[in-house]
C-alpha cells in the first residue's frame, strides 16, 4: 500500500531573492538547540514537577522517556517526509508543533495532560530535527564551506544539551518549573519567523510515493525499541517488561527490512549502506552516542549528588564544557581539508575517550579544576572534533532526493545509541555502587560509568579505523 505523490525537481523553489546563506544556517541551527536543549532542560525541574502535579516515580520517568520515544521513532518518517513534501514545509509543521505542545506542557493542570504533551513535543522534534541538518546542506554547496556549515550544526546541537542543565536550574530556581517549557513558546515563534522568511523551499524530484508499510514499521520498531533501552532504567535488563519490548521491535525492524528490499520505491532504500561512508559515519556515530552521551547526565549528578552543588552551580560547572565542543567543533573543518575527515573523526574519538578515562579518576572530595572542568573540557572539545567530520561523511554520499532520509538517518543513530548507552552506563554505575547513596558509592559508580564510556569509545574508533573509506574519499567529504 503506498500514497502516490508528486514532487518537482530537487532544487529550491525560486523566490525573488536568495537570502545569505548565513541566515539559513542561522535558522536552521536554531531549531536544531531547541530540540536537543528540550532533551535535558527538564531533568533539573523534575523534583518540582513532581511536587505540583503528583505524579508517581513511574510517571515522572516518564516525562522524559515521552520525548524520547516520540523523538526517536518517527526521526526516519520525518526525514523522508521532508524529501516528499518539502524540507521548509517540515521544518515549519515540526516547529509549531514542538512550539504548542511545550504550551500546552508548561500549562499543564494534570499529570497526564504532561505526558501528553511531551510526547507531541517529541513528534515535532522529530519532523524538525532532519530538515535543520537537510536545510542546511542544501543551502552550502559541498566542500568546506559546508563543513564549516556542519560544523556550527554540530556545536549548537552540542551546546543545546549543555545548556539545559543550567537553563533548566535558572528558570526552576528563579521562576518556576513551567518555564522550562514556556521558554519554548517566544523562542519557537521567533524562530519560526525567521525559516518562514528566509528559508527557501525544496524537495525531491521524479516519481515519489510514500512507503506507507515501510513507514509503519519503521517507526513502530524504533518507537518500540526506544521504549524496550528506557525500561531499563527501571526494571533492568532480564525483565520481561524490558525484553518484550526489544524482541518484538527487532521483529519489526528486521520485517522492515525485508519490506524495503522489495519495494520498488522503498521508504528507506537499503542501496544507502552500500556506500561505505555513509554506513560506517551511522555506525560510528551511534557507536559514539552510546558512549558520550551520557556525560552531562553523569558530570550533573556527581556535581550535585557528591560535590553539592545548587543546580544552578551544576550548570555553570559545565560552561567551560560547553565552550570547549564549540572550539573542537569550529576547529574540525581545518584539520578536515589538511588530515582528512577519516582522521580527524578518529582523532577526535580518542580525545573523547582519554577525557573518560581522566573523569573517571574522581573523588567524592575532587576539586573544580581538576574534577570537572578540565576533564570536561577534554571529552567534549574531542566530541567537537568527532561529530563534525562523522555528519559531513554521513551526508556526503547520499543523493539529492536522499537527503532529508540520510539526515534523520544520523539524528536516529544519535539519539539511539544515546539512549541505549545511558540505560547500559546507568546500569554499570548503579551496580557498582551497590545500591549506596554515600558519597563514596555514588563516586566509584560514576567514575565505572565514565570507564565503560571510554571502553565504548574504542569500539567507534576500531569501527571508524578498519570501515571508514581513507583519503581520498574522507576528503572529498572534507572539501
């Protein structure tokens, strides 16, 4: 069963005049920071959340999982999407969709009506997410331009989930918790302003046809497999609640498969992971997520959990952080068109890594400098210099029509393998601290958490040394 469609060529739709092409890069990665700060902002509020609305331990998990579940599972029907009906069009439904729903959250009266709207939040995000990167990429031609473009996507989505602890803990301790939903509503407007105005339209071309059962596995199977790594936390990994869940959605994915091989015009064409850039850059970066992520989750709670930190406090801590995957971000696109981006990925993974290991020497009585913020500093300036060169691989083969599929390809390779990794690293540092809430147990889980992440790291770079294609076409990615 597929929905015919119809679509002209892949180019943008013409307008009087083309903006600069900054602004599309600015719009564009200002919808980027509003999904991915959403992931974090609220993990401070939750305490006062709790307090106004009632809500169970279960359902106060389960603000965040919302979001998360939503997100990933429809990323792959967003991406393609945007191909079929526009990149721009998609932008704008994801936007005022995540723009109303974090209303209709920082409204809300019951615990219910929360969850609800968190997880239509998650869905905007979804439709958004692979337009920012596709915008993008097909506003700055291919080359060094555009990695520098990738680059500053890169460091506003690595800045956004930095921020969110600290702009979490300004707007709870100095307004209240529902700001940290309604902080969305003028920025949402705002942004949604500028796309509108600057963004020019563009779509794939040739004979399309929505994957109709592609679509509804596709994103079943995701949704579902999110659902299965979030139980984790709760219920642990030999659970039925946990294993029910993961077994059936690799039953989805795997029948998804088959269904994408047979299809004439396939939702997700199976012919992608054939170039191998593309398919090591995905692996990589899911690889990477499972082992990165989880940092500002970890470096929050010892803060708070063991040095007692005020979340605010938290926050700042992790300023310096937030500026060093910036620089590692903006530096990327240089060493790119001298070493080639194969190197500089794998460079950068092993600075994350060694960053890990430093971290996970902490002490339940460490001090600023030598426990967070330089340790910080060096996991995420490599995180930086990784990512940056690991999106420009990933979206490089692809092709026109492809690539609004290709970007929500990586946005699901990150998010997943974020999800996966903070439920496995949680796992590690609840059993290693045995269940203590001392500041001694609670250090020796996160510093085994740390260490797993940087034995995880690894495994991206054996994966980007022995898979990734080497020079000459990592620099043509380069420029």
């Amino acid at each position: 069963m597929t929905l015919m469609l119809e679509a002209p060529v892949d180019t943008a739709i013409a307008r009087k005049a083309a903006p600069p092409t900054w602004l599309v890069v600015a719009a564009a990665c200002a919808g980027q920071f509003l999904v991915v700060l959403d992931v974090s902002v609220v993990n401070v509020a939750l305490p006062s959340m709790r307090a106004d609305l009632g809500l169970s331990a279960t359902g106060l998990q389960w603000v965040v999982n919302a979001y998360s579940i939503a997100f990933a599972g429809f990323m792959l029907l967003g991406g393609r999407a945007g191909d079929l009906f526009g990149r721009k069009r998609m932008f704008l439904v994801g936007l005022g969709l995540f723009t109303l729903a974090s209303l209709a959250g920082g409204l809300a009266q019951e615990g219910w009506q929360l969850l609800a709207a968190r997880a239509v939040q998650g869905l905007g995000a979804a439709v958004l997410a692979p337009s920012t990167l596709t915008i993008l990429t097909s506003a700055v031609p291919e080359g060094a331009a555009r990695a520098r473009a990738i680059a500053t996507w890169t460091a506003v989505g690595a800045g956004g989930g930095a921020a969110g602890g600290l702009v979490g803990g300004v707007l709870t301790e100095g307004l209240d918790w529902r700001w940290v939903l309604l902080i969305n509503v003028p920025l949402g407007a705002l942004v949604f302003t500028a796309a509108a105005r600057w963004i020019q339209e563009s779509k794939a071309g040739g004979e399309r046809r929505l994957d109709l059962p592609g679509a509804v596995l596709v994103t079943a199977g995701t949704a579902t497999l999110a659902y299965g790594v979030v139980q984790t936390e709760a219920e642990g990994w030999g659970a039925a609640a946990t294993l029910v869940p993961l077994g059936v959605a690799l039953a989805l994915i795997v029948t998804f498969l088959a269904v994408e091989a047979r299809t004439r015009l396939p939702l997700m064409p199976l012919g992608l992971f054939r170039v191998r850039a593309v398919a090591a850059a995905n692996a990589a970066m899911f690889v990477c997520g499972m082992g990165s992520f989880a940092m500002w989750f970890f470096m929050t709670l010892y803060a708070q959990n063991v040095l007692g930190y005020t979340p605010i406090e938290a926050g700042l801590a992790l300023v310096p952080s937030s500026l060093a995957v910036v620089a590692g971000s903006k530096i990327a696109p240089r060493l790119m068109r001298r070493a080639g981006a194969r190197t500089v990925a794998v460079s950068g993974v092993l600075v994350t890594a060694a960053g890990f290991t430093w971290q996970s020497t902490m002490s339940p009585h460490g001090g600023y400098v030598t426990a967070i913020m330089l340790p910080g500093m060096v996991m995420m300036a490599g995180a930086g210099l990784a990512m940056t060169p690991l999106a420009s691989l990933a979206t490089s083969g692809a092709a026109p029509g492809d690539a609004g599929l290709v970007s929500g390809l990586v946005n699901t390779s990150r998010t997943l393998g974020g999800s996966l990794g903070l439920a496995i690293l949680s796992t590690v540092a609840a059993g290693r601290s045995g269940g203590g809430t001392g500041a001694e147990d609670l250090t020796d889980g996160y510093a085994a958490a740390f260490r797993w992440g940087a034995g995880i790291l690894l495994v991206a770079v054996v994966l980007l040394v022995t898979w990734m294609p080497r020079a000459k076409e990592t620099r043509q990615a380069a420029g």
